[in-house]
C-alpha cells in the first residue's frame, strides 16, 4: 500500500481512502484468520499460496486434513504430490511428519 507510512490529506476522499484500507483486511486477512483461528479446510490453500508464513506447512495442511475428518488414504496422497510440487519447505520430513500426525490423532 505504498510503503509503512500511511496518511491523509485535505484533498483526500476520506470514504474512499478508508475502503482502500478496509478492502484488504475484509477480503483477505480476515478470512485467513478465520481458516487458522477454526482450523477450517481453507486453510490448507491459505498454506499453499503463502507457504513462507508458516514454520511447518506440509505439518499444518496435513493436520488440518485430520481435523476436518478428509484424512483418507487419497487425500493425503494427493496433498503430500501437491506439498512436492509446492516445494514446502518441511517436505524433507513428510513421513515422520506423517506417521506423527497419525500417531497423534490415532491416540484421541
């Protein structure tokens, strides 16, 4: 939005400099934190567009898939290819990281 300082002037349109701000956080922010905060399948394409935001995204997607009750054989099949493609950085794990989920959720 033009860098970290934001301002307005006399001859700004108050209205519309407000929804220049206010479109962002409504269209984007908010949904995304709504996907983490409920740990909604959302989610799992929040991580796949963003992945530098999250310290263990292919742990992250794959837990939201158990969370969701989408932790079919297939599924995860389909989300570790896509993790590969994606080149997510915590891929180097993904079977410890998958036997660890499922160890986890096995145990609830």
């Amino acid at each position: 939005m033009g860098g970290p300082d934001f301002s307005f002037y006399q001859t700004d349109n108050v209205e519309e400099r407000i929804r220049f701000l206010i479109e962002p956080i409504k269209n984007d922010i908010i949904p995304r934190f709504d996907n983490f905060l409920n740990c909604k399948e959302g989610l799992i394409e929040d991580v796949f567009s963003e992945p530098e935001y999250y310290k263990c995204p292919y742990a992250i997607a794959l837990i939201i898939l158990y969370l969701n009750n989408k932790n079919t054989e297939d599924n995860i099949k389909v989300l570790r290819e896509e993790a590969i493609k994606a080149k997510l950085k915590d891929m180097k794990m993904a079977s410890m990281i998958e036997e660890k989920v499922f160890q986890y959720f096995s145990n609830i």
